[in-house]
C-alpha cells in the first residue's frame, strides 16, 4: 500500500486528527497544519462534510453546531496548500459523497470514519476514484468490516483496481476508558484481513497510541488539539497537544525501533559473543591415543568454535590417533 509516496509497511505513518478541533477557523486550522508537522506527524487529517448532508435538521441543536464547525470548499483548498508547504501530507475524511467527490482532487487516499464504516454509498463512491482507502474500524464486529471490504473490493474489482486497504481499530467512545482499548484487535485483524493494520486513537494521553506500535499498528491516528483545556468539543480534552504529539512521535520510532522485523534470526549485534556463549565437544578427562570414545569421555563447555554440541555421532565410537588433554576440543583430524 502507498499513500501519497509513504509505505506504511516501511515506516509506521502517524497522522494527526485535527478533525473538528479547529472549531471552524480556516486560520487555526492553518496553524494546528504546521504545529503537527513541526511535531514530526507525517500527515493531518480533517473532516469534510456539508452539514445538510450529514445531520438532519431534525436536530436543530445538532445541526447548527455543526453547521458552525463546516469549513468552506475555499478553506480546504488552502489547507491542502498550507500542508503541502510544511511537507505533511493532507488528509480529510469526507462524511457525504458530495464532499468525497470534492477530496478526490485535494487528497492522495480516503479516511472512511467509523460511523460511516456501513455507509455503502459512500465505500462505493470511493472506491471509484483508485486511491487507498483507510477505514475505521469503530462499533464494528469483523463480519462487519469484512462487508466494509467487500463493498470496495468488488468496485476495484469491477473496474481492475487495487489501490490499497489499511483498517484501523478503533473504539467509538470519547474518551476510551483504558480496559476496552483492545490493542489486541490489532494482530487480530492483520492475521484475518491479509491487510495494513493500524490503530485511531479515542484514549486519554498518549500511551495507547504509542503501544500501538508495538502491536504490530502501521498506521496510527491520534485527535490533535493545540490546547487540551479548550472548552466546548469533547475532542480537546482527549487530544494530544503539540507537545504529546512531539512526545508521541517519538515514542513510536523508538517502539518501532524495537519492534524490528517479523523474522527470527541472528543479529549482527551478536557475533560479538556468539564464539564466548556458545559451546564446543571436549575431552572429559584425560584421552590416550588409540582409546575409542564413549559417552563417558566427552562433555561440553564453553567456548564455542570447535565441534558443537549436536555433532556427537561423528565423535562416538571412534578411535583417537594422538593423545587429548581434558578440556581439549574433539578434532575431527585426530580421530580414525
């Protein structure tokens, strides 16, 4: 998967969710661009919608908050350019097909949020336009996310696209309370999807999102305030501030570090020792030449680079050709 020339399988990508958190200021979402690329954040994120498409009317309370949280089409615009100069990559989530229509020009992928991951119109509008989709995963079993991916699945399908897929866990609760973060959904989805994994973070803090990492989460979402005291949206108070996100990006290349490959095989740190740990078949005791060896006439101790142990059967039974000191290692050369 590659979205927007990263390759989250090489490099965990970690995207700051400014999301809402801007409160409707085209000119603090600006500013809250370049704090998160001055934190290290390989992308922002927003949301794109027009509210009559999105809540209904209905809600009349609802619908004006969110009606006083829509950025214009122009603002968006900007914003892409505002991301583009800082070198973060600019994502937003659209929340109906009018505004997902409107992203295909300004974004390298589709974020599908996790109310929306039973939205088929919407998985289907875009899975139309060939770009990577990152779906989240949030009040859904896995036979509803494998739905979510069936619906794409059969538009690239249909037209011969494989853009890419990556699925998020993610629970829908603001905040997370610790004991239902469920990191563990993680490797459960990798190893029953075949896809990139990765994690959108509701919790508190930061300490879930940076363990993430360690779960095996190549993508990490994390809401972003620039102030966690800010009245108003439940989001501030779970967000990471410029400085948690600094924290946080740090945190995952060192988790990511650790992490290493999933492979088990030598490390180049330790052939340093590995002739000290190791361990090498000697005499016993006292060896005269011509006696034929027994078990009772061999050990094993360190160091290694003589016959290790597992070599016995070209040792066994046979007979010396010159006398071995007790703690001498066995030499194939020195036996008939």
């Amino acid at each position: 998967m590659n979205i927007g020339g990263m390759d989250p399988q090489a490099r965990v990508m970690i995207v700051a969710e400014i999301g809402n958190n801007h409160e409707g200021s085209a000119a603090k979402a600006e500013e809250m661009i370049g704090r998160a690329a001055e934190a290290g954040a390989d992308a922002v994120k927003l949301q794109t919608f027009r509210t009559e498409h999105y809540v209904s009317p209905s809600d009349p309370d609802r619908f004006a908050r969110l009606k006083a949280l829509e950025l214009s089409r122009q603002d968006f615009t900007r914003l892409k350019a505002v991301a583009d100069s800082k070198g973060i990559m600019f994502l937003s989530t659209p929340l109906d097909l009018d505004s997902a229509a409107f992203l295909n020009d300004l974004v390298p992928g589709f974020k599908i949020a996790s109310g929306d991951n039973t939205f088929y119109p919407l998985l289907e509008k875009v899975a139309g336009f060939n770009k990577p989709v990152i779906l989240s995963t949030g009040l859904a079993d896995l036979k509803t996310v494998r739905r979510a991916r069936q619906t794409l699945e059969t538009v690239w399908s249909e037209k011969g696209l494989d853009p890419g897929l990556a699925v998020l866990h993610c629970v829908c609760s603001y905040p997370v309370p610790p004991e239902q973060a469920n990191l563990a959904a993680i490797p459960f989805l990798k190893q029953r999807l075949g896809c990139v994994t990765g994690y959108s973070d509701h919790c508190l803090g930061i300490e879930a999102a940076a363990l993430s990492a360690a779960f095996g989460a190549r993508i990490i979402e994390k809401h972003f305030t620039l102030d966690k005291d800010t009245p108003g949206l439940r989001d501030h108070q779970l967000s990471a501030d410029p400085r948690d996100l600094a924290r946080l990006v740090e945190r995952v290349r060192e988790i990511e570090a650790l992490a290493g490959e999933p492979d088990k095989r030598p490390q180049p740190c330790e052939a340093a020792c590995a002739v000290a740990v190791r361990r090498s078949i000697v005499a016993a005791r006292d060896l005269a030449r011509g006696q034929t060896l027994g078990p009772a006439d061999i050990t094993w101790v360190r160091p290694g680079g003589g016959l290790p142990p597992g070599e016995e059967p070209r040792v066994l039974g046979r007979r010396l050709l010159r006398d071995v000191p007790r703690w001498t290692m066995i030499d194939l050369k020195n036996l008939a």
